[in-house]
C-alpha cells in the first residue's frame, strides 16, 4: 500500500521572542492542553516536551501587565505539577521532586505539590521526609485519603528501615572486643629418609679418594729422597776428579 500525502497549506509559527504578552498567554495554553491530553494518553514523553515549553516561555514575567502575570504563573504552575506527574510514572523520582519544589517556593500551601512531592520522597526511600510532606497536607486538607493511605505506606517504610539498620549495628557490635584471630603454627616437613643401597656408592666414592690422597703423599717423599742421594754423592765425584 503505498499512500501519498500533498501539503496544500504552511503557516510558520512565529517565534515566542517576537509575540507580545497576550499572544504568549495564548500559546502557552494551547500547549498546556495539548500536553495534558498527551498525559491522559500516557504518552508521557511527548507531554514532558509541551510542559518544558510552557515552562521556559514564562521563565521571566517581572515586565508583565498584572493580569497577564497572573495568567502566566497560573500556566507554569500547572505545567509543573503536570511535569511531575509524568516523571513520577517514569519513575524519575528526583526530577519529580525538583519540578514541585519549584512550585512549594512560591507556594509552601500548595496541597498537589506537597502530594507529589511525598510520593517522590518514598520513591527515593526518603521516609521522614515523606512523612513531613503527608503531616503537612492532613494538616491543611484532614479529609484527604490519599495522604492518609501515603503515611501509612510511608511509616511502615520507615520501620522496615529502622530494622535493617539495627540489625546492621548488632551485627557491628557483636565484632568488637575480639582480638586478632590465632595464627596457625607452620608444620616443618620430615626430612626424607635416605636408602642405604642409595648411601653405599658415596661411602665407597669417599674411601678411594682418600686412598688416592695417601698415594700422592707417599710419591712426593720417594721423590725427595732421591733428590737429598744425588746432593752427597756430588762432592765425591770432584774429590776423584781432582
């Protein structure tokens, strides 16, 4: 199947710089819708990407008419809270926790954001933090179920915790005050045992050096008797000579 598509019509956006404060309003509205149907759909992605638009289109509002900074923050705030609404189903606990922090500095009151960011907080394993947030909300809002149902997940996270670490800190103690461990003396092997049959051919490779020993003494002294012999007999044979 091979399907061909024609382009009858462009039109180029214009460029958020060049818009005036009303037109970013608008813009920044219609994408905030467009993202919020692409987070119903759970194309959570795409809608992180319409959020992150919004958000730095309003980054810098101080020149504002009052009424278009209010629409302004309005937006952003929105997209914020929608942002971690999406980063906590990705699981990205930390950028969640960043996205409603950016909404509580304006808003320490904000119940959605107090929420969110607990739920961050538990994902992180930050129990008593998450416990704070949730104190917080049944504070403000002593109705709300799903911060009561979030403490006890939280509180029962904590004494899970709290378990292992005093496990961990027996087991640490349990170690001290005992010494060194007892090194093990090394065993000298036996020397190997030697085969008479295997000795004898020394003993006799012994006995014939030192008869050879003997042998060379006994040379020497004939010799140097022969040599003494010829000095007497010189003398005699001048005397007859004469």
């Amino acid at each position: 199947v091979v399907l061909t598509i024609e382009l009858l019509d462009f039109s180029k956006e214009k460029d958020t710089y060049a818009m005036s404060e009303e037109e970013k309003v608008e813009f920044g509205t219609s994408r905030k819708e467009v993202g919020s149907a692409l987070l119903k759909k759970g194309r959570l992605n795409l809608a992180l990407e319409r959020y992150k638009k919004v958000i730095e289109l309003f980054s810098y509002i101080d020149n504002f008419k009052e009424e278009n900074k209010k629409a302004a923050k309005d937006l952003k705030k929105a997209c914020e809270l929608n942002r971690a609404a999406c980063q906590l189903r990705l699981t990205d606990f930390s950028a969640a926790k960043s996205s409603c922090n950016s909404v509580l500095k304006d808003e320490p009151g904000n119940v959605k954001a107090l929420f969110r960011r607990a739920q961050a907080e538990l994902g992180l394993g930050n129990f008593a933090d998450c416990i704070r947030d949730v104190k917080r909300i049944v504070d403000l809002d002593p109705q709300n179920r799903e911060a009561r149902s979030l403490l006890k997940e939280a509180q029962n996270g904590q004494k899970e915790a709290d378990k292992k670490s005093k496990g961990l800190f027996t087991k640490m103690c349990s170690g001290l005050g005992r010494g060194p461990p007892v090194a093990t003396p090394m065993r000298r092997r036996p020397a190997p045992e030697t085969n008479e049959d295997e000795a004898q051919p020394q003993k006799v490779r012994k006995g014939e050096a030192e008869g050879n020993d003997r042998e060379m003494e006994a040379q020497q002294a004939a010799a140097g008797g022969e040599a003494g012999a010829t000095d007497e007999e010189m003398p005699q044979a001048a005397a007859s000579l004469t």
